[in-house]
C-alpha cells in the first residue's frame, strides 16, 4: 500500500459533500488497510535507536540518530541479488561492526567502521522516507484502533490472559498495562484467519516472562497487533513476543528477547532481536468507520440540499 493511500488515516473528518462523494463512489463493504509505509519494515522507529549485539531479520527503517555496534540489519532477506535499501537512517548513523544485506541510507551524516554492505549493498545520502508524515499517520492509526469497541471476551485468571473471540474476520481485545505485568502467560482463542487487535491502555507497559498460545497455529501470530496507544515508555525482557508491536508514542526499552513481528516504537534501546514474521492481517479503516451511512448522508444531502435552494431564493428576491 503506497503512503498516499494510507494518508487517509488523518483525514478523520470530511466536509459532508467530501463524505456523500467517497460513500457514493466507494462500496459499502468497509475497506481494510496495513501499516502503511511501515508495512515492509521489522523495525520502524520514528526517533532515536542505540542497539548492539543483536540483529534484525528484516529492514529497518528509523527516523532519528542511531547507533548500532555488532549489528545485522537484514539477517534474514534474500541472498541472491540486492535487496534494495535494507537499512534507512533520516538523521546521523554511527555504526561499528556489523551487515547489512543491502544498501544503507543516512539522512544527515554517516560513520561506519567494519561494516560489510553486502550483496551488492551501497551506502548513500538520501531521505527516501518522510518520517514526519509517517509519525502523524501511526499515532493517528493507533489512537483510532484504541477507540474501537471491544468484540471478543477477555479472561484473566491465575494470571494466564486468555482472549476468545468469535468474528472470522476481526477480533478486538482491551487491557490494562497492569494486566501484562502480571501475566504469566498469554493464549489467543480465535479463528485462525482473523485479524486480532489488542488494545493497551496505560501510559507505561512491561512484557516479561510469560509465553503466547494460539489454537490455531503458531502462523496466528501475523494475524496480531499489540496496540500501545497511550504509552510512553514501554519495555520487554526474558520474552519472545509473539505478534506485532505498534507503540508510536513510547520509548521501548527491548532489554532482551525477541520480537515475531513488526516493530514500531518512538524510539528503542536493548539488545532484543526483531525476526521478519511481518504483520499480514487487515486493519480497519478509519475512513470508513467514520463516514455516515448512506442513508444518512442521503438525508443530509437533502438538508443541505434545501439550504442551497433557500440561498437562492434569497439573491433573487434581492
């Protein structure tokens, strides 16, 4: 999905004749969206990042100053031919002793020392990403998904969590932060092929040793989206997180580990790894969540309608 697409999410309220054009031109079946410019990226930061030995099995994208040492970015692309740009910078890269299984892109400055670009990786000056459009688009999706109204059941007890839900499409969960840091382990009952969205409240999270279940499969967990929409400091340790994290407003603190999914944060630190297992279910879409009905737009056009009539009668009775 391109980023003007996704650019939509800040488009959450329209002039009415904007809202009766997209419902007329658009099918009533709601439409369905990804992570948009963050959708092919393992890690994607919006600020700064300092990691160091660990790796990342897919691209990384970050929109601050990093600096990484005894680090692999793209552990886990392709090795036949160039995998494009693996590693994005948008401001200073200071980097000692590591991969890159592609080229490597800084916005400002760029220092490496034993750092092998390999298969045919280059290293360049450019900003191929607009990380401040990015940011207003993430907070915006995840402020949205945190306003959906739960659909599935949630049960904690002996503190196992434990999430049911019955949709085949879409599943929406709500927590507290205090559940997770409590949690001794975390089970998803759920249709194998819908999209699992779990919203946490709470202005700072903790994950640590607990394990994930899921009745349908490990493959389950690409179909899962931790939604931290209120926090600001969020940390894991001790724990192999099994779906995708979207924290844009928090600083993450990875302090060991490993993460199944995407990642995006407000900036990161630790040594917790990311394996490539990226997002693949359908978000909903803020547009078509929030545009009226039908109906009801045609009901307004109407109104509005009139309104224009009763302007005119005014000019000509002038």
């Amino acid at each position: 999905m391109n980023t003007q697409t996704f650019s939509r999410i800040r488009q959450l309220v329209a002039p009415l004749s904007i809202a009766a054009t997209m419902v007329l031109g658009i099918s009533a079946q709601a439409n369905a969206i990804d992570l948009g410019i963050a959708s092919d990226y393992n890690i994607f930061v919006l600020g700064d990042v300092n990691q160091s030995n660990t790796d990342s099995e897919g691209k990384v994208a970050i929109g601050g100053n990093v600096t990484f040492s005894d680090f692999y970015a793209g552990m886990n692309l392709p090795q036949d031919g160039n995998n494009g740009d693996v590693l994005i910078v948008g401001k200073n890269l200071v980097f000692q002793n590591g991969q890159v299984r592609g080229n490597a892109v800084y916005g400002e400055t760029g220092s490496l020392t034993n750092v092998t670009l390999e298969h045919g990786g280059t290293l360049r000056q450019d900003n191929p990403i607009d990380f401040a459009a990015a940011s207003q688009e993430l907070q915006a999706l995840s402020q949205f998904l945190g306003g959906l109204e739960a659909t599935g059941q949630t049960e904690m007890a002996y503190g196992g969590i434990t999430l049911t839900g019955s949709d085949e499409d879409q599943n929406v969960f709500h927590l507290n932060a205090s559940d997770l840091s409590n949690a001794s382990s975390f089970n998803f009952n759920v249709d194998s092929g819908s999209t699992t969205i779990v919203n946490i409240s709470g202005d700072a999270a903790s994950l640590q040793n607990f394990g994930f279940n899921f009745n349908g499969g490990i493959d389950q967990r690409q179909n899962v989206i931790y939604n931290f929409y209120e926090a600001r400091d969020l940390s894991a340790s001790g724990i192999g997180i099994e779906g995708s994290i979207l924290a844009p407003f928090a600083a993450f603190n990875f302090d060991n580990g490993q993460i199944n999914g995407n990642l995006i944060a407000a900036s990161l630190t630790g040594v917790g790894q990311s394996n490539n297992y990226l997002f693949n279910g359908n978000l909903p879409d803020p547009i078509s969540e929030t545009v009226p009905e039908p109906a009801t737009l045609a009901g307004l056009g109407l109104v509005a309608a009139v309104g224009v009539a009763s302007r005119r009668k005014g000019k000509q009775k002038v």
